[in-house]
C-alpha cells in the first residue's frame, strides 16, 4: 500500500487552539488508559543502557502522549528524567497534566519545556535520548532523515514508535470506532475543561477529527523498512539501526519502531565538539 502525503484535520493552522488542545489531551488520556506503548520500553530501555542517558527528550509530545507513565516500565538503573517538548507548547494546565500519572506510575521527574522545540533543529542546550511517539508520519522523508541526523550529531539515541500500520484494515478501524471511542471516554479525561465537552458533544468535532486524522495517520505511517532507508547512511557506519513491529498492548494493531544507538565512538565525537 503506497505512503500518501496527507494532511491531518488537527495539524492545520485554522484548527482553533482549544479543539486542537482538546484532540491531544484525549490521545494522551488513550495512551495511558491501554498503556498500548507499554510494550516499546524494552527497546527505549535498551536504547537508554547502550548510551547511559538518562534523560530522555520527548519531541512533538502534545499533551504528554505516554509519559510519564511510561517512565516507570523501563528497566533501567538510576533515575530517569524525561522531558516533554513541543513546537506549540500546551497553556500551563496542559503541559502539568502531561507530566501527571499515577500513584504507582508516575515518573520521578517529568517537566514540559514551556519554549517551543523544532524537532529539525534541536537546540544545543537540550540533549538527552530522543523520543518520538506517533509523530514521526508527520514528516516527509527528507524531513525525517534531518530530524534523525539531529540526534545523530549529538551522539544520542533516539527511538520512534508508531501506534498506526499503512493498512487497509487498521485504517478502517480507526476511521469508524475511533469516534465511539471518543464519546465513550472523554467524561474522564482530565483536566476538566467545558471546551473539551463543547468540541466532544456538542459540536462533534473531536470524535469526527479523531477517526478521520486516525485514517489518514494510518496511511502516512513509515513501513520498517522504509524507516530503515531513511535512516541509512546516517552517521557514517557508526550508528546502529533496528527497526520491526511490536504487539500494541490491549489492541488488535502492532507498533512499528526504528532505533537508532550509537557507539561509543560516535558518542566521544559528539562530546568533543
């Protein structure tokens, strides 16, 4: 099934600020309802023991996607900072909900960088193993390659995770239940906001969004191997790269995932400079 370049209903700029806020934080809610990317902190856990980071940059987070809950399943020793980023930056209320989890989950520390962070052209002062959390469709090839050779000259490791596949079947399922999804959950996302029921139920706007921009996520989604391609070449030979499908936890999809850990060769370099 051939890649279409399409763009997602939330991403165009006359979507209003509160209904783009209100798609985002149910996405964030969805994610750590299912913990659907629990099953990628192995790989970000190995990622994260080859570089001995510690702090993990989340780039185009929205409203926190996984984190922080996703802190507390990687197996690695020490503690673990993670940072959120965004090119638009979520009002404050937003960017403390996307570094709130639960009791028995939340990461130790988890704060959102309230400046906006271009994932194509990361500033020097952050650093850090990067992370990208059904984003990286978002970016055309070349695109994407400038965004993985950022990481790769600062001899940092970054991880890609993909809750969507480029099929038929996924895109359809996104395409009809996701709006049910919506409407059934959304009385418990948090924070509360009177926005977020006007956009829900009374102008529909966020279940009508979420199925269609789900669809077309679908069909803009890297393959493993076209994620391989473009991530080849990238660093000289002195970067890794592995990239396949994971079962998504609690639903009938997988997540597709490129890793990219450099040697230590690589990582020296980037510290010298």
């Amino acid at each position: 099934m051939k890649r279409r370049r399409l763009i997602e209903l939330h991403d165009s700029p006359i979507c209003p600020g509160s209904l783009r806020a209100a798609f985002q934080e149910f996405l964030a809610f969805f994610a750590h309802a299912t913990g659907v990317f629990d099953p990628a902190a192995p790989v970000l856990s190995s990622v994260l023991r080859g570089t001995g980071a510690r702090t993990i940059v989340d780039l185009c987070s929205g409203a926190g996607g996984p984190w922080p809950a996703l802190a507390g399943k990687l197996a690695v020793p020490g503690h673990v900072r993670v940072l959120l980023t965004d090119m638009r930056p979520p009002r404050p209320a937003g960017a403390r909900a996307g570094c709130r989890g639960s009791a028995e989950s939340a990461a130790p520390d988890c704060s959102y960088n309230h400046e906006p962070v271009d994932a194509l052209a990361l500033p020097a002062d952050i650093s850090g193993a990067f992370t990208l959390f059904s984003s990286f469709h978002h970016f055309d090839k070349d695109a994407a390659a400038r965004l993985l050779d950022g990481a790769v000259r600062k001899g940092a490791g970054i991880c890609v995770f993909e809750a969507t596949s480029r099929n038929p079947a996924t895109a359809l399922l996104l395409l009809f239940l996701a709006p049910f999804a919506v409407l059934a959950m959304t009385p418990w996302v948090k924070p509360f906001r009177w926005s977020r029921l006007f956009w829900t139920y009374c102008v529909p706007a966020v279940p009508l969004m979420m199925g269609f921009d789900g669809m077309v996520s679908c069909l803009r989604t890297y393959t493993p191997e076209e994620m391989l391609g473009i991530s080849s070449g990238l660093g000289g030979g002195t970067y890794t790269w592995e990239a396949g499908r994971i079962p998504a936890r609690g639903l009938p999809a997988s997540i597709t995932y490129l890793a990219g850990l450099p040697s230590k060769q690589a990582q020296a370099q980037a510290g010298a400079v």
